[in-house]
C-alpha cells in the first residue's frame, strides 16, 4: 500500500488529520486531500515534509 497519514504540526506535537490519504493536490490555495474510503478534507496551511517510506505528510498552518 502506499497510502500515508496525514498529520498537523500544532505546538511542537503531531495531530492526526485524516488516515490513509490517497490523493492530495493544491486547490484554491488549499490542499485537497482524499482518502482510500472516499473522506474529503481541505487543509489551509503548507505542506512541511512528506516521508514516502514513513507513510506520513506533515502539514503545517501558515
């Protein structure tokens, strides 16, 4: 599998965003992401670092 979990960077910690997102891709100044059971969430912020062999996206608030 090569889905991974998405995580905010809030305070020094990582929060949970959305698990096993499959697809992410800038829209309007956001970043739509969507997961393998079709949940859809819009993050406003940046991208921080993607760990491809960690499954894990670490976003971030502007």
């Amino acid at each position: 599998m090569c889905e991974a979990n998405a995580y905010i960077e809030k305070d020094g910690k990582e929060e949970l965003y959305l698990e096993n997102v499959d697809i992410l891709k800038p829209e309007d100044g956001k970043i739509y992401m969507r997961n393998l059971f079709g949940e859809q969430k819009f993050f406003e912020g940046v991208i921080k670092e993607i760990s491809l062999i960690k499954h894990r996206i670490i976003l971030k608030k502007d």
